[in-house]
C-alpha cells in the first residue's frame, strides 16, 4: 500500500510538473502570437512610429520565451539608409559579447508594451554574420552609461548640475574680468570649431558600412556655432509621415521639470572633428520659438526611459 501512495504521488508530480511546463509554454506563444510589428504598434494618429528610447538596452525573446539577445545600438546602413537593430548575442556583462544586425521591422511588441519579441532563437542569431562597430568604437551600451543623465541616482546628478552651475558662475565673472583681446580669441576659436564640424551623416567615411549609430546622438548636449549649450538630444523618433529620422531637442527646463521639446532633422545635426560635440545652427531663443512636440499621452521622456532601463541592468 504505501509503496502504491509513493508510486501515486510520483506521477502527480511528474504530471503537475509536465502540465507547468506545457503552461508556461502555451503562456510565452500566446504572449508572443498576441505581440505586434514594433513599426505597427502605435496608433495612426501618432505623428510617430518609432522612438528609440524604446528600443535601446532592450532585451529580446523569442516565440519560446527564451532570452535571445540585447539591443545593443540601432544604426542607419550607408549602402540602403535602412534602420538596422544590433544585436547582442551571449557573453557577460560586455564579454565575449556577439554583435549581429536585423532589420528594425522584424522587431515586435507585446500587448503590455513591455516585453520585445523576435521570430528567432538563438542559435539562429549566432549563425548570422558577426557584425562588427568600426575600428575604436564602443559598444551602444558603454556609451549610454557613461552619461550622467542616463546612470546616475537624480541626487548626484542634482549634485553634480548645482557644481556645474556654481562652476558656470565662476567661469562667467572670470569672462568679464578678461581682457577685450582673449574674448575675441575665444570667440574666433569656438568660430572655427563650429566651422570645422562637419553634418553627422558625413562623419565616417565611405568604408564605414553606417553612417549613424543612434547612442552617439540620444542624451547629448547640443551646442551652437557660439559654443554655447543651447539644450539635449531627449530621443530620436522616426516619422509616420514620411519616414524621416527626427532629433528631439529638450530646451531649457531642469531635471526634466520646465523641459520644452521641439524637433529638428537629425540631418541638421553636426559634429566636431574630434568627435565629442554636437552642434546646431541655431540659439536657445530660436529653437523656443518652435512648435513645441509632445510624446503621445502616457508616454515619458526618452531620458526617463533610458535612465530606468540602465539602473535597472546594474
């Protein structure tokens, strides 16, 4: 008899564990078969389709469930303009990592907005071929968390913005104390550095196989032809009308609190020779005086987005 209850108990258990499993199987392919092309999943009435705050650091599973990858940067092809995500594929925290590209298009949401699904395992991925960041770049990744706005806790980064602002102060009185000649220097030297920089589309040569990577351009300060910061790439956003890549401006504001968005073509853009500053042919007033854009309701700034996802991953 009791050898009976153990034999029983058994296969409850292995039946009970069977029928989780084919559960949970059944809750990942209606989770996925209930998803949505990420380009379809806002309504038309939306002036956009995409945002990239959306898809950067994301984590994607496929039909399974099973954790496939990581969207590392999302990249414009020189030889086609299309939009390409790339993909991290195994590694540990950055090593060993496997860099490969599909098309933004193949990318799909589930219903609860959160979760990212591609049609693809693994193994698939690993198969395709390694794509590969020109000689001396980072990964995506790396770059976004090295911005303060993106990582940081807000009291250090409070902390960090009233130094900066003391420092502004100080960095102004000493301006005026100056002589009349070193103004005129300055001001010349910061001509020619605005005049020296070049659009973004033409920053990598015609060997490189992209053109833009989108972590260079989202959280950047953004200066003027005077050197002077004018405000902060929040996101980037494709547009539903016509497809084209827009650089969404936060001016003036602080912490997120008083932020006023405009957009500008991201063609407008321009970079410095060095590679570390982005500028715009415009002033702070000018940029105000625009139209002012605004997410669809519910949604939040793209550095809200960003900065939960990177604390999140630490």
């Amino acid at each position: 008899m009791r050898n009976n209850k153990i034999l029983i108990a058994t296969l409850l258990s292995v039946s009970l564990s069977t029928l989780t499993g084919v559960v949970t199987a059944n809750s990942h392919m209606e989770g996925y078969n209930s998803s949505v092309e990420y380009s379809q999943y806002r309504g038309e009435k939306s002036p956009y389709k995409l945002r990239i705050s959306d898809l950067m650091g994301t984590h994607l599973k496929n039909a399974d469930g099973d954790n496939i990858g990581k969207i590392d940067d999302l990249i414009i092809a020189r030889n086609d303009n299309k939009l390409m995500a790339i993909v991290s594929v195994g590694g540990f925290l950055g090593m060993g990592d496997r860099l490969v590209a599909v098309p933004y298009e193949d990318l799909r949401i589930g219903t609860d907005e959160k979760a990212f699904y591609l049609n693809a395992t693994k193994t698939d991925l690993e198969a395709k071929p390694e794509f590969k960041y020109n000689e001396g770049e980072r990964t995506g990744i790396m770059m976004i968390k090295e911005r303060k706005r993106y990582t940081a806790e807000v009291e250090e980064y409070l902390n960090q913005t009233t130094q900066e602002i003391k420092q502004n102060v100080q960095e102004a009185k000493q301006e005026v104390k100056s002589a009349a000649a070193t103004t005129i220097a300055a001001v010349s030297d910061t001509a020619k550095s605005f005049k020296n920089s070049v659009s973004y589309t033409e920053v990598r040569d015609s060997e490189s196989p992209y053109h833009l990577r989108m972590s260079e351009i989202v959280g950047e300060d953004v200066k003027n032809a005077a050197d002077k910061k004018i405000g902060h790439v929040d996101d980037l956003i494709m547009s539903r009308e016509d497809d084209s890549l827009m650089a969404i401006i936060s001016v003036g504001g602080f912490l997120g609190m008083g932020d006023r968005l405009v957009s500008v073509p991201y063609k407008d853009l321009r970079m410095s020779t060095d590679g570390n500053d982005v500028y715009l042919d415009s002033t702070q007033a000018v940029l105000k005086a625009k139209p002012e854009f605004q997410y669809n309701e519910g949604e939040v700034f793209g550095r809200n987005t960003l900065q939960n996802r990177m604390n999140a991953d630490k």
